[in-house]
C-alpha cells in the first residue's frame, strides 16, 4: 500500500493459506507494536494478494515488489510445512503472552509493558496490587475486557446517535459524525471516533462548546464514564477528548474519542481519522515525496527542512476543506473510506 492510488485485488487466490498465516503474524507484529513488521507483512501480503500462481519457493517470492529475503523465506516454509515456526512460538512463549496481556492495558505502550515484565509483574492483579499505576492505567485495568472487545457496528451507531442528538439540542448548527473503522465500512470497531463541528465556528467557540457543555452533559446523562490522558505534545491545540462511553441498556464501557475539528480543515481531519493508520502513512509520504506535507489540518507546501528532515516552518497552506480536492492536489485517484484499507 505503499502507493495509495493502486486498486484492489481478487479474493479468489492460489496463495490464500500463505496469506492467512502472513496475515496472522502481522496481526501478532501489530499487537506486540512493531511497527516495521507489521508494515513489511502487511506490504508482503498485498503483494501475494494480487498474484493469479501460487508463489512455492522463496526465490520466487523475493523476485517480487516488497517481498525482502526474510518475508520470502517465510513463505517457502509456510507452502511447505503449511505452517509458521515462528508463530507457533509466539502462542507458546510466557514472556511473549505476559507482554501481549500488559500491552492490552489502555494507554501502555511497549516501554511501559516492559518496564512492568522487568519489575517481576506477571499479571493485571500484580499490577493492580504492586505497580504504580497512572488513573488511566487504573481505568484501563478495571475494564480491561471491556475495551478489548470489539464493538459491533450497530452498537457503534448507537453510541454515536447518543452524542448526536445531545449536540443537537445544544445546537442544532452542530455536526457530529462517526470515523475511523466505521466510516470505512467495518463491521466491528476498536473504539468509537467522531469528529465534531459547525460552520461558520472558531476552533476556540467549538472547544467551549465541546469541553464546557457537551462533555459535561454527556456525563450528566451517565453516558460518559470516564476522560483518559490524551498526549500534550500529540495535540497542542487541544482538539481531541479521550474517554469512555456506555450505553443505558448496558454495563460495558467502550472507548469513546473526540475530534474537534473546525470546518475550514474537515477535508484533512476526515482523510486523518478515516484512515487506516498505514494508509494516512502511505499518503503522508507521498506528500514528502512532492515536497509537501499533509497531517490533519491541511495540506502544506514549500514547507523548508533541516538536515535532519525536521521542519523548520509550518508552510503554505495549499487545501484543507476538501477531502477530494487534497486527494487531487497529490495526483491520487479518489478512493472511498472502505477502499482506504492496506
Ligand atoms: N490514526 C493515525 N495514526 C495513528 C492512530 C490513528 O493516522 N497512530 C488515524 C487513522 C485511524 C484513525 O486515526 O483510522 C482512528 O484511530 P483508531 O486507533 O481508532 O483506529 P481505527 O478506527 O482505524 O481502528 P479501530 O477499529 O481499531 O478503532
Ligand atoms: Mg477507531
Ligand atoms: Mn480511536
């Protein structure tokens, strides 16, 4: 996917078992936060996805376009064993299960699941009961389960109807509107995403109007549950609220996240929290590539980099407002949100 323009593939193929053991080890890369693998799997498998033979031997699979030595080798063992070594591992490995279980702890990333494995925790009650926890970690902890379920796309709706309707009332210029996984057509989500706003609005009156009467309401009700630290330095202009939301006729929290967003820049906020991650990736590269910059309030030129690639200015703003436009701009053919998966 590292070329956002290229289209789809068929799903009948020679090489299916490869692909859904590649897809499973990339889905483990994922899970354990490395980013690297999980990009190289991800790339290897729709290389082998748009193949019409069946790839046998590694040399054939390294001859073709991301596919490295390593990503190859494994492809010759899994056509002749019909399986992964190396997966298998990784089901049997304690230090590996332990790490996957803290890394499912709201907010903890690999350094801080490591820190805890070094600290001798071995599971969530050790934690709970030995660790020193932030009130994020705390409330990750206690819904653990909760968070780590999948929520079924009705129910996505029905979390994001409840912040509709309140934003409604409170003003009914407002917009609110389900991202992320749900805007691209899955059928099941991580977490509910939203972007909020109104035309016509500053960025600081949305805020007001978000953090001062919507949340305040919303916890009111006893939909919300919870606000969890979102990072500073990720979001100087205090645009996002991180939570948890539940529903009246139920007792599950689900992660609940807000975007403010105001409408001069809804075209690069919608690309940014439709995602997915890779292909938000994919574009922001092809952007560099083009000498500008693309994140998710707009699309910027002659932005001017030191040696080390780190941006000296902000740039000039060339589009922000128009999803397609952006999409023009970079020279990618259109693609709808549920074709924006890599
Ligand atoms: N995003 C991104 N880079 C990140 C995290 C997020 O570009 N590191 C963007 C793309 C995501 C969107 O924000 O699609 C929403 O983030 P989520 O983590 O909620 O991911 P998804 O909604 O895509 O998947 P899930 O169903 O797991 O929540
Ligand atoms: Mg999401
Ligand atoms: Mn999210």
């Amino acid at each position: 996917c590292m070329d956002p323009s290229s289209g789809g593939y068929s799903a009948k193929n020679p090489n299916a078992r490869t692909i859904q053991v590649l897809e499973e080890m990339g889905r483990y890369y994922d899970q354990i936060q490395d980013q690297w693998r999980t990009l190289a799997y991800r790339k290897g498998v729709t290389t082998l996805k748009k193949q019409t033979v069946k790839i046998t031997t590694s040399k054939q699979a390294a001859a073709l376009p991301f596919i490295g030595q390593r990503l190859a080798d494994k492809i010759e063992e899994i056509v002749l064993t019909n399986r992964l070594r190396k997966l298998d591992n990784t089901k049997e490995d304690p230090l590996d299960s332990v790490l996957r279980l803290f890394l499912g702890v709201y907010g903890a990333g690999v350094v801080q699941a490591n820190n805890w494995i070094q600290a001798g925790h071995q599971t969530l009650d050790d934690l709970q009961t030995h660790a020193k926890l932030t009130e994020s970690q705390k409330v990750g902890i206690e819904h653990y389960t909760d968070f780590n379920t999948r929520i079924p796309r009705a129910e996505v709706e029905r979390h994001g109807a409840v912040v509709i309707n309140a934003l409604k009332k409170i003003d009914d210029k407002f917009q609110a509107t389900i991202m992320g996984s749900y805007r691209r057509g899955a059928k099941d989500s991580g977490d509910i995403d939203m972007i909020l706003t109104c035309p016509g609005i500053s960025l600081s009156t949305l805020r007001t109007v978000i953090f001062d009467s919507l949340v305040p309401h919303l916890y009111k009700t006893g939909f919300l549950k919870v606000s969890l630290a979102t990072s500073r330095s990720n979001d100087p202009a205090g645009t996002k609220w991180h939570g948890a939301s539940c529903l009246p006729d139920s007792t599950i929290w689900r992660r609940m996240d807000f975007l403010v967003v105001p409408e001069e820049e809804m075209g690069a906020a919608l690309i940014y929290f439709t995602g997915n991650d890779i292909f938000n990736r994919s574009m922001r590269l092809l952007a560099r590539k083009k000498h500008m910059r693309l994140n998710q309030r707009g699309l910027y030129k002659d932005t001017r980099r030191g040696r080390r690639g780190e941006k000296l200015n902000e740039g000039v703003l060339v589009e922000s407002s128009s999803e397609k436009k952006i999409f023009e701009v970079l020279g990618v053919p259109w693609r709808e949100p549920e074709e924006r998966i890599c």
